[in-house]
C-alpha cells in the first residue's frame, strides 16, 4: 500500500488538500503528486529528518506538569495545509477590515462610547467585561490603535465556508512557529519549493518591527524597542527570544526596566541607564504595573502605565485593548464593522447565542448536547464544554453555570473543522485543522501570508492546542497565476 | 547590553570552559592510572579534588572509579558534575538566544542533547573515552563558532572574560593537586614515574606537544610548573589568561578595578620563584592567586552585573581552595 493511500474521506468533512471524490484540489497537486512518488519508507525518513532538525534547532514550548516546567519538542506534522493566493487575498482583506473596526471599537470605548449610546453594543456587555480597564480611559495611543499584534482563528465548517471563530487580542502567540515550520520544511523538503510558487512567509518580523517603531513617540529619531517576558517559565518563551533576535531587539524582563522620576522607562545596561520608547510586552494585562494592577506582580515594572499615559513610551499590545477579546463582545464584531466602517464584513462569524439574552439562554440549555460553550474570557482551550462529546454529567455542570452567570457563556453550533492528510505513523490520516494568521496595526495594516496551521493529532479530536496534545503544519499560499 | 545578559553570557561561558576541561582532566587522569602500578598513591578521589569541591560522604575513604566517575560525570544533584554545568550553560544559552548566533545556540543545545542521551551509556573504560572525546570537540566547536561568528563588542566580551578567568582557575588547581603528589621527597614510590606523571599533567590541559615545542629538554617538574603558569604564549598557561582578560577589560565600563586585580595576579605570577620547586611556596602562590581570581569575578560583577541591587545568588564555581 501506498503511503499516500487515505482512508475513504468520511464524508462529513472537508478536506483541504483533497477533493470529495478522493483527487487532490488545485492548489495541493503538486504536493499530493510528490507525496505519491515517495515511499512509506523514505516518507518516514523524512519525517524523522524533521524531528531531529526541530530538536537541534531547538524549537520548542514549555508545559507545566507536575510543578515542574518541562521544554518539550515542537510537534509538526511535515503535510502542509495548502491555500490558492485568490482564496488568501480576499481572507487578508476580510482581517485587516475586522482589526481596523476592532480598533475603533476600543478606542471609542475609552472615549464616547458612541457605539453604546447609539445602542449598538448593549451597555451591560461593557459592564461586565472583566478586561474593560477603567485605567485606560482617555488614553490616547498612536493611530487610536490600541491591538497592534491580533492573532485570529479562522476555522472551515463542513460546507467549505471560513469563519473566524475569535480575535486573540491580549498577547496571541505562535507566530514563531509559523516562521520555524517554514524553515523546517525548506531544510528537509527543499525539491517542493522548486517547481510552484509559494508564497515566502519571513517578511513578518521586519513588518512587526516597522509596526513596533511607528508607535514611538513621535520626537524620538531611534527609537529603543524592547520586547518584555516573564520570563524563561513561560510557555512561549521560545517565542519571545526568538522575535527579539529577528528583530535586534532587546529581550528583557521586568525586572531589567525602570521608570525614573521623568516618568521616562529605562533599562538596565552595563553601561548605565538606557531609554526605551516601544514595549512589546508578552505579559498580561495584570501583571504589567504593580501600581496600577495586580501589587504582587514581580514580573512587571511599577511606574509603567504613568509612562505610558504621559505618552513617554509605547506599549502593544496597549493595556485595555483585550476588552475586545470577550466573546461576547466577539458576537457583536459583524455589527461594529458596519457600524465604524460601513462596510459588510468580508469573513463570517460563526453564529453566537449569548446566555444573557433570555431567548438565546434558553435555547442553548436545551440544546447543550448539540452546542460548544465557551467561557467569555478564557484562552487556549480552557474551561469549554464540547456538547456532542461531553457526558451528561458535564453538561449538567455547564447548565448549572450558565444560570449563575450568564453574562460569562456563549454557545456556538459544533463545527465540523477541515481536515488536512497528516503523517500517522507510516501512514496518511485526516486530522482537524485550524488557522491562526497575524495581523498587525500601526501606521500601516499588514497581514501575515497564510498563518500557523494548528492540527488535532488525536484521531476525531476537535482541540488543536498545543498545550491539549496540538501539533501544527506548514502553511502554503500558492500563486497559481491566472487560475 | 542588559546587564542581567551580561552575567549570563560570562557564566555561560564559564559552564562551557568548566565542562571541557573536566572532560579533558578525566581523560588523562584516566590514562595515567592506567600507566601506573596499583600501590602508586594517586587516586580516583585527586580528581575531586581538582575540581575543588568536597567528596560526597557516600564514596567513603578511598573512593573507587566507578563512584568517582558517576560524581563527576552523571550526577545530577552534584551541581560541578559534567551533566550539570552543561545543562546551566544551555540554561543560560536559553536565556539568552536573542542575542547568540544561532549556530553557536544549535551547538550548544546538541551538545547538551548529547551529554543528556549519552552520559549514563559511559560507564566502560572505552566508551567513556569516546564520550569524553566527543565532549571536548563539541566544545571546541563551540568555541569555534564563537570566534567565527561573534563581533567583538560586549558580547564577545563577557564571553572571552568567563571563558579565561574559569580556565586560569583551572590551571591553576590541577597544578597545585598534581604538584602536591609530586614534589620531592613526597613519595619515593613515585619516583620511577615522575615522567609520566607530569606528561599527564600537561595532556589534561593539552599541552604536551606545545611544551615540548617550547622547552627542548626532559620533562622536569619545575619547567612544566613555569610553563603552565608563567608561558606567554600557551592559550592554557596562566599568563596567557590573565593577559587576554586584561584585554577584556580595558574597554569594560567601570572596569578598573577588575584591571586592578588581573594587573595584581599577573604581578604575583611574574615574580614567583619556581626554582627549586618548593611544595609550601608553589601552594601559597596558587593559593594567592585563586583569591585574586575571587576579586576579580567579584570586580566584574560589582562593575557590570549587580546594577545597584544584590546579585542573584549563583553556583559558585569558585569555592575556596
């Protein structure tokens, strides 16, 4: 049998790479033929090729486990997820539509409130969104951007149509491994790259630090940007070092910075005080000012928000912009987009009931075994009930906190997620696929070419975080020319 | 450069520098007690000894190979064991991989990879060797891309100043362990051996062949002493290091103190009286100068690392001898 050879397709999924009738679509043709001229043998030579590049290379993540952090290999199926450049083109301009409404949103928010009075965002969804931050009211960032690096999910339902199913818009991550798995597939598959044109994906680190060095106050000539971790016990730090090499910048801790009495932030040199204008911070909201937020944080740096709202230094994601990534507010975006930009919105939302609409509540506790329930502020797969999957006692437990904050729950129809052939054993399989692209704003729009395709490697699995037994693929955009 | 990343970069380099030169004294350690007869009195236990750190309890009186070399090699709670200063140099290489090429990271990272996979399986003679080996061209490799890849500015700088202050200190110790055994009238026993002995002293630092380039006659002690701490020329004599950390250290901001001391060292190794070769004064110079290289680890991280607050507390290499 032939490594290529893929179970029948069950029916209810897309595949991406391969059409219902068992051919490869247009865009995966090549790829597809490749695959069939290797054998299992030499398939899996090169994917052994490919872990031991992503060991040496030293990509990895960190997970907590038993109190001890251990750094574990990056899992990366070598099958990429394969995009025609006409299907990106019309996705790329659906994102930077949505950030640029997003933005406004956020930043009115801290204004007028105009979207509330005019009463299209319900005044009770601000109320209770746990990252409105009253601190930031009035403050006045460059370009009124306030989310300057957006990772967003885009998932494909079983009729082929993409929706984005959330913004991240506090600190999203995985950009690094969209880079590194590019790398990774030039080293060990470099005759894929000869005969079509896919789309090159390093331009985004110089695009970040062009994006970063706009939002510098606006006197400074050089401006110092700094990218800010909690350090090497947090699970993307890999990621942090890495953006802060690609970018010559310096990678520091709270503990490195300062704010001296001229409200300016400096670090810690060996030659003295050195000024810094941008903070690319990759540390919460909470953790940011001990004077200001949370006052046990050690990671932080007290004085910050004093600096940054005289205007002294910049910082993006900027403190507050995460009020927009609420899932409850996410139901609304299709409705902030017409409202700031008069405009459709380009991607679609996936259909959102939210439990504090008395209608929407009771349908989705009656409908608990069809529906996907999702906390309003939790991030990486955390806290949600997947209804087809779940027991009764589970959802049992979700209906009961349903009705004790319904303000905190949307639920959304299951997704049929599209599936991509990915290496099981020695053997193709179909396994779930996200995509997660990188849109940045500052003075300029930009989005990433594809994005980090995210894979659920536990057969039928619907979860594809790293953190929950996730691996991830290259992605291609492929210009097919006039097609 | 941060001043955090300074300290990480020194003792990186000072973990590397560590690693190989415990592969290298291993070696030849391990060559020499084979040369010589069992009621010889050099011991598995000098090489503990060497490495100026106290012998576990547990290995009793007269440790044997197999405890010694589990403690200096595999032991992961022993913090100076091979193992462990390769893992704390990757730990810091971690830490500080923005600012390293990425080939000096990937090499660094493999050789951890290989000490960590391959540490246990040496336990025979033979394939403790081969791994040792393999340690020390890894860190020679590293060594190399450092000085192929490296702009010589702080970085460099920080790098080359843990890399030569940690081998002068280790000259040092292996001098002064060695010597003790050997000086005259310590054992008559050794006498018909003395020749090998300080052949093996010079091949744990690699210095047999330049020594003998140098000095054209019969190994003696007292050469093989003056040329491994007062030579010019040979990257592992002591001179050498503290001349090459004088270098370092011109450019250092608030360096002059750190000169001071490297410039006191160099005083006290110039002027030493090597001949005769006496025991009490040969450790009461080495003594000296492992205090002056106290002071300046000291001066360097008062200078660049502390930045008004306490140091974190590290391992500290250099306990006193």
């Amino acid at each position: 049998m032939h490594a290529t050879t893929l179970d029948a397709l069950p029916e209810v999924d897309y595949d991406e790479l391969l059409a219902p009738d068992g051919r490869p679509r247009p865009p995966a043709r090549h790829l597809m033929e490749y695959l069939a001229s290797l054998s299992s043998r030499e398939l899996k030579a090169r994917a052994q090729a490919v872990d031991a590049a992503i060991k040496t290379m030293g990509i990895t993540f960190t997970v907590y486990s038993d109190g001890e952090n251990i750094d574990r290999a990056w899992p990366f199926d070598p099958i990429p997820r394969v995009i025609a450049k006409r299907e990106w083109d019309r996705v790329a301009a659906g994102l930077k539509q949505r950030l640029q409404a997003l933005n406004m949103f956020i930043d009115d928010i801290y204004h007028e409130q105009r979207i509330v009075k005019d009463k299209v965002v319900p005044a009770e969804v601000l109320a209770q969104s746990k990252n409105f931050r009253p601190q930031c009211v009035g403050a006045t960032p460059r370009f009124g951007a306030w989310a300057h690096i957006c990772g967003t999910d885009l998932v494909r339902d079983r009729d082929g149509t993409l929706y984005v199913l959330e913004d991240n818009l506090r600190v999203p991550s995985g950009v690094s491994y969209m880079l590194e798995n590019r790398h990774v597939m030039k080293r060990i598959f470099p005759e894929l790259f000869e005969h079509q044109d896919i789309l090159p994906v390093d331009d985004y680190c110089g695009q970040l630090l062009d994006t970063l060095t706009s939002l510098a106050p606006e006197s400074v000539d050089n401006p110092e940007v700094v990218v800010l971790t909690p350090g090497i016990y947090n699970s993307a730090y890999f990621e942090h070092a890495y953006l802060a090499q690609q970018m010559g910048a310096e990678l520091v801790e709270g503990q490195d910075l300062f704010v001296d009495s001229d409200d300016c932030v400096y670090m810690k040199t060996t030659r003295g005080p050195a000024r810094v204008h941008v903070i690319y911070r990759r540390i919460d909201d909470a953790f940011l000012d001990p004077e200001v937020f949370n006052p046990e944080s050690l990671l932080g740096v007290p004085g910050l928000m004093r600096a940054w709202r005289a205007g002294n230094v910049a910082i993006a994601n900027a403190p507050g912009a995460g009020v927009a990534d609420d899932k409850v507010v996410y139901a609304f975006v299709p409705d902030i987009i017409r409202y700031y930009l008069a405009e459709e919105p380009i991607i679609a939302n996936v259909p959102t009931y939210l439990c504090m609409r008395e209608a929407d509540r009771r349908y989705v506790l009656a409908n608990l075994d069809k529906l996907v329930v999702k906390p309003a502020n939790e991030s990486g797969g955390y806290g949600l009930l997947v209804g087809p999957h779940a027991s009764q006692a589970e959802r049992n437990r979700f209906a009961r906190l349903i009705r004790q904050d319904p303000r905190n729950y949307i639920a959304q129809p299951t997704l049929r997620l599209s599936t991509v052939p990915t290496l099981c054993g020695s053997r193709l399989e179909p396994r779930h696929v996200d995509l997660r692209p990188f849109v940045l704003q500052g003075r300029e729009l930009y989005v990433t070419t594809g994005g980090l395709s995210r894979v659920a490697l536990r057969k039928g699995s619907l979860v594809v975080n790293s953190s929950q037994g996730g691996g991830s693929k290259d992605t291609w955009v492929i210009d097919m020319g006039d097609e | 450069m941060l001043s955090r990343v300074a300290e990480n970069v020194y003792w990186m380099a000072r973990y590397l520098e560590r690693a190989e030169d415990t592969a290298r004294l291993v070696i030849a350690s391990t060559h020499l007690l084979l040369d010589l007869p069992r009621y010889v009195p050099l011991s598995w236990g000098s090489m503990v000894e060497i490495l100026g750190v106290s012998m576990p309890p547990e290995l009793g009186e007269a440790p044997d190979e197999r405890g010694v070399m589990r403690f200096l090699i595999t032991d992961t709670n022993h913090p100076s064991s091979l193992v462990s200063v390769v893992r704390m140099a990757r730990e810091d290489a971690r830490v500080s991989r923005d600012i390293l090429p990425a080939d000096a990271w990937e090499a660094i990272n493999g050789l951890h990879l290989y000490v960590k996979d391959n540490a246990a399986q040496a336990q025979g003679r033979a394939k403790r060797l081969e791994f040792l080996r393999e340690v020390v061209l890894r860190c020679q490799q590293i060594n190399g891309v450092i000085d192929g890849t490296v702009s010589r500015g702080e970085l460099y700088r920080f790098l080359m100043l843990g890399q030569q202050l940690e081998r002068a200190d280790m000259t040092t110790r292996i001098v002064d362990v060695r010597a003790a055994r050997l000086l005259p009238g310590d054992s008559e026993l050794l006498r018909p051996y003395i020749g090998v002995v300080w052949m093996s002293v010079l091949k744990s630092l690699s210095g047999y062949e330049m020594y003998r380039h140098q000095v054209q006659s019969r190994i003696s002690g007292p050469d093989v002493v003056r040329f491994l701490l007062k030579d010019p020329c040979f990257p592992r004599a002591v001179e050498r290091c503290l001349r090459r950390l004088a270098e370092m250290l011109e450019d250092l901001p608030n360096g002059e103190r750190a000169l001071e001391c490297v410039g006191l060292a160099r005083q006290r190794v110039r002027s030493a009286r090597l001949e005769p070769l006496d025991l009490a004064v040969t450790h009461q110079l080495i003594d000296d100068l492992q205090r002056d290289f106290c002071n300046v680890h000291a001066a360097i991280a008062d200078a660049c690392f502390r930045y008004g607050g306490p140091l974190p507390q590290r391992q500290a290499l250099v306990e006193s001898a």
